[in-house]
C-alpha cells in the first residue's frame, strides 16, 4: 500500500464562501484544523469565531471530535482520488444575556 498523501481540504462558510483548499497532513488534528479556520477566519465577516470551542466541523453529515485526526476522520466513500474534501464550519452564535431581558 502506499504511503499516504496530504488531504486536501477546504472550508465552507455559512455564506457559501470557502477558506482553503489547503493540503494537511492525516495526523492533524481536527482541533488543528479548528485552529487554522478561527486565525484565517475572514475579517470581513460577522460572528466570526472567538475559540475553537466556537466552530464545529461536518464532514459527510458527521461533526467531528477535536481529539480525532483527519485521517481518522475522512470519509473515503465520498471522495474521489485526487479530489478536494469540502467540510462545512458552523459557529456557534454569541450567548447573548437572558438575564437582562423582559
């Protein structure tokens, strides 16, 4: 078997805009990954995330675990060779004060 490649990936906002494609290594972390998207996040957009704790990734329908790498978290049904992974990024909106209200 040979020796795996770099994944390319890239990120889809909620506007349908993208970050990326960009090629990883498997064993990055999906917390790594969150990392690159809360720094690249583009300064133009509202609601951008402040944490990862902020950002959640979906893959295939699935969000996926922090701790988990992307090689461990691809979906290789859905992907062709040589072909780009888009996941989607959900932010987690800002809690706003209930405790302040009528």
């Amino acid at each position: 078997m040979a020796k795996e490649d770099h994944i390319e990936v890239k990120f889809r906002l909620f506007d349908g805009t993208d970050i990326g494609p960009n090629k990883y290594d498997p064993s990055t972390t999906i917390g790594s990954l969150k990392e690159i998207i809360v720094t690249r996040w583009p300064q133009d957009k509202e609601n951008g995330p402040k944490t990862i704790h902020d950002v959640k990734l979906i893959n295939a329908g699935k969000i996926l675990e922090n701790n988990r790498t992307l090689g461990e978290s691809r979906v290789p049904v859905a992907e062709l060779p040589g072909g780009v992974i888009t996941m989607h990024v959900v932010v987690r909106p800002p809690l706003s004060d209930k405790n302040n209200g009528t």
